[in-house]
C-alpha cells in the first residue's frame, strides 16, 4: 500500500487523571487501529506496594489492561530487570519470569541491563518469552551485533517494524566490567541502518524502542531531526512523563518506577495514512478499571513471600528520615551520603571516602530497618576499593563529579574526610575552587603528597566518568557496600543523625536551580509546535594527568596500535583531551592507526570498527 502519514498529537490523559474514563471511537470502515501499550525505567517496580513501590501500577495490573485491548502489544524501553531486591536477588530472573507472564512482545535493552554482567544478560534473554532488540551494541571480537536490531510484527494486516537503541552513556552508567566484550556504536547511524532496512522490508510502520533519552549530546530528539522515517520513538533512559512531536515524529515516555502506563493507537487507513493519538494511564485510572491477572498476581505473591523471609530482618533503627530524593542527592551534600561515605572509610581504614550519588536509589524513614530496607538504598553490588591518591588527581575527580551540575548527574560525589567548594555554573575543568584534607588547603598541582581514598569498584574502573581512578594503586578492598553500611550501622557506632557540615558547598548560588513544579495534569494542546533543542555542551571530559612522564615519539604513518596501560581509553573527536567522547577503547583492543601528529604530545586518528576519532598516544602500542 502506498504510505503517506498524518500525525495527531493527542494529550487524552486528562480524561485518565480527571475523569478516570477514556472513550475510543470506533475504527471506521477500512481502517486498523493497533495499540501499543509501553513502559521504561521500571528499575525492578514491578507491583503495587511491597517490594514494589506504592506509586507502581503493577505489572498484574497492566497486563490486564494489555489483554483488555484488541490488537494490543506490550513493549518495554529498558532499564527494567534492576533496581530492587525483588529483581536484584534472582539477578534478573523475577523480572523476566513476571515480564512473560505479563505478555510482554519487545524489550529495548538499557545501560542498566548490564548490570548483571553480559554473560547474564545473555542468560536472560534465553529465558524470555518476547525478543531484545538493540542496533548499536556491538561485540568487540568482530563488531557483529549482539542482538537483532530490529524485528517485524504484523498485527491484524498490518506490518509494524520496530529497531532497537541504546544510549552510548551506558559505557559510565554500569559498571565498565559488565561491558569490556561489547561496544556501543552512534544511535543515530544504527538508526539510519534500521530504518533503511525496514523500508526495504515495506512495513507499514516504523517503530523505534530507545533508551536514549531526552538529554545530552545523543539524544532522540537529534534522532527524530536526523534520521527520516520514523513515524514513532518510544524513549525511556531520561525519566520524562509525556509526549512532543519533533520533525513529525511523535516521541513518547513514561516516566518511570511503573508510575505510568504509556498508550499509542496507531490508526492506519485504507490509501497507507498513518495517524496517531498518544496517552497515559495513571494508577488511580488502572486501580479503578481493571483488576490485577490472576496468574501475574500469584507469581507475584509466591515471590514476594519468599523474598519477605529472607528481608524482613530488623538490622538496626534510625531516629530520623534519611532523604535519599534523586534531585538533592545528585546535587548537594546529604547526610545520607555522608553516612555511607564514612561507612566507606570506617570499613576499609581509608582516609578519605567517595560515594557516587547515582549509587544511592532511595532514601531510609525513621523506625526499624531491615535488611531489604539497606538493599533498596544501595541496590548495586558493588565492593569498596582503597586507592593511593594525590590531591591533584582527587581535584580532577571531583571536577568530573560536579560537571554537569545536575539532578540527571549520578557521579555527584558525597564525601568524607575533606572539603572542596564549586561553582556548578563555571566552565567544566574549572568548577573546584578549592580543596582541603585535614584542614589543609590543597593545590591542584600537588602530585606529590599521598592519601587513602576509599571509593567503590565501579567508580574504581573507570564508571561515572571517573577515569582517572583507573591509573591509581589500588591498596586495599573492602566488603559489598551494602554489607559495609549495615556492619557500620549495627556494630560502627554510627551516628544516624548526622548532618551536613558543609564538606561540600556550591558558591555563589544558595542551590540548584529546580525546574518549577508542574501540575500532574498533562496539557491537552493538540497543535504542539516541533522541539528542535541544541546538543548540550555537558558531555564527559577527563583531562589527560598532567605529571611528568616521559613521552614516547612514534613515527608519523599509518599502522596498526594495541591499547595499553589503559583500562578505558577516551576516543575523542579531534586531537585535544577537552574534545568531545565519541567512544571508549580497551586495554588490548587493536585499532588501525590512520594519522599520527605531534612531538612532545602525540595524538593517533584511529579507525575501530565504525568508529573514527583521535586518541592519545601515551596508551596506543604502535606496530
């Protein structure tokens, strides 16, 4: 059939929100009408209440309303099988037991996935009843793709082609072990390659499943402006409840935590015209309508019962709330973060503590705390690692944990035993204004005196951003992180009522500037201009150490290089170590060496795989 699309761009959530009843006309005479039904970010919320989260619909709800639709198809953007100890103790396998009971048909993997490692998330795959789909994550060996990239699903004549996309943010968002086999190409080009494919294929709609988000340099809007013929994205990764039309394509997302149960019909006429209407079910509206299936509903009362035994253990008692809120913590000093830093440094004897912010998922209520409490705080399993380190190198790590400057920033550093001042609005690499251990004022071109800094082994190797952690002598480890906050809480003499003292303070602006608070009702405008926004400025950049070494001069010609003495090795976009990340290498990985310029600080133009940029000559082996 011959396709020309016209797209509607319809807020019907306020009918959901204030009415609590949505009316669907019927599908005229020659047209189809197929609804696709859509999550992201769950982070293992999959029930009301529990283990769950009491602002979760429930995944046995949302596959009765899934199975309540005709032509219906449930389709989930990622980050969805960690998060919690509901989906953290299976390591996955709850989540994927409950997503095909659910009736699940896609899934988009997102950084988050990795979690496990590789080797599970591939193990889970198996398991699942529905397909992973991704177009830019690629094995190392070969640059084959690890996943389909894209897959076609007919539903009632009607021929729906959906691609998979993956943030590249995912190489500082897990941790970098999880991800050594595997690389994550531009979301753009695999856009580019997907769409072509499936315009050859004919498909009648083209879909894409991302988990890019709406933020940074890579996100799905420059997508929507890019790459011609999608008709809609279904984003996840950035945690954005709503709907907007960017370049005629509608891009849509579901907040997160299950808060949220996307809806898109997608009505296709008799002459190819595609047109379609977006919404959202909130959990008043599904609690109301619909009851929770039956079968979903006892899988998840057997686990959660097997899951309450083992969590519902009292470990200690806190007087007060701990706030753990996304926004504050990733953006000021907070007397949670300064208990699990100082956990950090009480367990492994070390001087110093670092705790990325990112690291700490929910926040601790006043009264008794279990066990299940601590794993819902600090859900990662990470281990804490002692380090060697200079004041100059820990005044370049905590550049990169304060740029950017924002809710969105999981590396923002919560500390203990020392004190730095920033200004979040200066130029990256220039936001510490000052640094000071033991009430000593630090130079940031000391890289002489050494201290003990306990971080944990994902900031250890390179995640967050923080890379500079990679070259440094690691003296010491400590237990799981988790396990390190209950011994300091139960036996540590912990103060559970500390407060901030000021080891961190932002000048000249009292606190982060919070977008303003928004009423929960979604806008009903229909004729919504397109978004064009810039790519942002706030990308990662890691200044290459500035001590003295001595500078190997290689020959200027084309080759071949091994990484070496490198964990993670910044590809950029032009000779400069404050030009923009375009990929990260690995310590063995071989690259074609295309260019090589410079004397005392020599850079290589490189080509891996279908990457081309520059790296800094201190790590390439020439052969």
């Amino acid at each position: 059939m011959k396709k020309s699309k016209a797209l509607f761009f319809l807020m019907v959530a306020l009918l959901v929100l204030s009415f609590g009843v949505v009316v669907y006309a019927d599908t005229p005479e020659g047209e189809t009408t197929i609804t696709i039904f859509h999550t992201n970010d769950t982070h293992g919320r999959f029930q009301h209440g529990s283990w769950g989260s009491n602002n979760a619909i429930g995944i046995d709800t949302v596959a009765s309303i899934v199975a309540a639709t005709e032509n219906a198809l449930f389709i989930d953007a990622g980050d969805t099988i960690h998060g919690v100890p509901f989906v953290n103790l299976g390591h996955g396998a709850n989540a994927i037991e409950l997503m095909n009971l659910a009736g699940v048909n896609l899934m988009a993997p997102g950084n988050h996935e990795f979690n496990f490692g590789l080797e599970r998330l591939l193990e889970l795959e198996n398991l699942a009843d529905f397909g992973f789909i991704s177009a830019n994550v690629f094995w190392r060996e070969d640059s084959s793709l690890v996943f389909d990239p894209y897959v076609i699903i007919e539903v009632d004549g009607v021929s729906l082609g959906f691609f998979g996309l993956i943030t590249p943010a995912a190489y500082t968002t897990t941790h970098p072990n999880n991800i050594v086999d595997v690389y994550f190409g531009r979301p753009i080009d695999a856009a580019h390659e997907a769409v072509a494919a499936l315009k050859a294929h004919e498909v009648d709609v083209i879909i894409a499943i991302s988990h890019v988000g709406l933020d940074g340099p890579s996100n799905t809007r420059t997508i929507a402006n890019a790459v011609p013929g999608i008709d809609l994205i279904i984003d996840g990764h950035s945690h954005d409840v709503g709907y907007e039309v960017v370049n005629g394509v509608l891009i849509t997302q579901a907040d997160g935590h299950g808060a949220y149960l996307g809806r898109v019909d997608i009505t296709v006429a008799e002459d190819g015209d595609v047109s379609l209407v977006a919404s959202l079910i909130d959990q008043e509206y599904a609690h109301e309508n619909f009851e929770p299936n039956a079968v979903v509903a006892a899988a998840i009362a057997a686990m959660v019962e097997e899951l309450d035994e083992a969590m519902s253990e009292v470990v200690a008692y806190s007087p007060v709330d701990l706030d753990g809120d996304r926004v504050r913590i990733r953006t000021t000093e907070m007397p949670l973060g300064n208990l699990v830093a100082e956990s950090m440094a009480w367990a492994s004897g070390a001087e110093l503590a670092l705790m990325n912010s990112g690291g700490i998922r929910d926040s601790f209520y006043a009264g008794p705390l279990t066990l299940g409490d601590i794993l819902r705080v600090l859900a990662f399993p990470n281990y804490v690692v002692v380090v060697e380190i200079t004041p100059a190198y820990l005044w370049e790590a905590l550049e990169n944990g304060v740029a950017p400057w924002s809710a969105d920033n999981g590396r923002f550093p919560q500390i203990y035993g020392f004190e730095f001042t920033f200004d979040g609005y200066a130029e990256p690499g220039n936001r510490v204004t000052s640094l000071t251990i033991n009430g000593v004022a630090q130079n940031r071109e000391n890289h002489e005196t050494l201290f003990t800094l306990a971080v944990n082994d994902f900031l250890a190797a390179g995640g967050d951003g923080y890379e500079n952690l990679v070259m440094l002598t690691q003296v010491g480890q400590a237990g799981l992180i988790s396990d390190v906050f209950t011994q300091f809480i139960t036996v540590g003499e912990a103060d559970m009522t500390v407060q901030v003292d000021g080891r961190m303070v932002q000048v000249g602006v009292e606190s982060v500037d919070e977008p303003p608070v928004e009423d929960d009702v979604p806008p009903t405008d229909v004729d919504i201009p397109p978004v064009i926004e810039p790519i942002s400025d706030d990308i990662p950049v890691v200044d290459i150490p500035t001590q003295e070494e001595v500078i190997v001069v290689v020959e200027t010609g084309p080759g071949t290089g091994t990484v070496v003495n490198c964990w993670m090795l910044n590809v950029r976009a032009s000779g400069s170590s404050s030009a923009r990340i375009l990929a990260y290498l690995r310590r063995g990985d071989v690259v074609t060496v295309l260019e090589t310029v410079g004397t005392q600080f020599v850079w290589h133009r490189i080509r891996f795989g279908d990457i081309e940029g520059w790296v800094f000559g201190r790590y390439l082996e020439i052969h």
